[in-house]
C-alpha cells in the first residue's frame, strides 16, 4: 500500500489534471493496482465508481485485454468505456503492451480538487 505521499508523487507524475476528472493511465498493472488501492483508502472513492478505458494498438485482441485488465484489477468488465484503438500507419515497430495502456478514472469534482490541494501542500512543504 502506498502512503498518501507516494501516492500524491505517483498521481502528480502520471495522473490527469483536469478539475473534475481523477485518471491514472499505464501499461503496468501495478501502478493501476496501486492508484485504486491509494485513491480508495485515502479518498473513499468506491471502486464500483471506477471507469477503465483501454489505449490498443490494432494487433492487440480487445477481449482477450479487457479481461487480462478486469481480472488483474478485480473491476467489472461493465467499467470499460469505448476503447481506443490505433491504427497501423506506415512502418511502426511492434507494439511492446501485449494488453495496451489502461486509463482507470472517477468523476468527483470535490476529490479531484482536494488532491490537486494536497499536491501543493506537498510541493509547498518540500
């Protein structure tokens, strides 16, 4: 379990900024793990509330990364958004995420205030 503090570095590196919108996107589950772990301990936020929206390239299989993402974050597959899929476009290199990026969010104005708070009172005291 992260403290509050790692938590706050992790979301202030990877986290969105918007005012009304609390995400965490990576490739690694673990980082996610952690960010739903930190966000639900420290801001009560629910996981039924939770939202995943996946980030694929189109040779990753959509099923097959849904459920490797529901199942490794123990999330309902119905907290899935559309997915993202990104063309192929000239010559790329083959994707290295064999599941994609997963974006995990929550909509609370209130919570997304309070941490942007508690980021500045970090950067403040350091």
């Amino acid at each position: 379990m992260f403290t509050k503090k790692e938590g706050l570095i992790l979301y202030w590196c990877e986290g969105a900024k918007a005012l009304d919108v609390s995400a965490v996107s990576n490739s690694n589950p673990e980082i996610i793990k952690k960010f739903i772990e930190w966000i639900t301990e420290y801001y009560g936020i629910k996981k039924e509330k939770l939202k995943m929206q996946l980030y694929l390239w189109d040779s990753i299989d959509e099923k097959k990364a849904k459920k490797f993402w529901s199942q490794t974050l123990n999330l309902s597959s119905k907290s899935f958004y559309k997915t993202y899929i990104k063309k192929k476009v000239g010559n790329y290199r083959k994707n290295k995420y064999a599941y994609g990026v997963c974006r995990v969010s929550f909509c609370n104005k209130k919570v997304a205030r309070q941490i942007q708070e508690d980021i500045h009172k970090l950067l403040i005291s350091s």
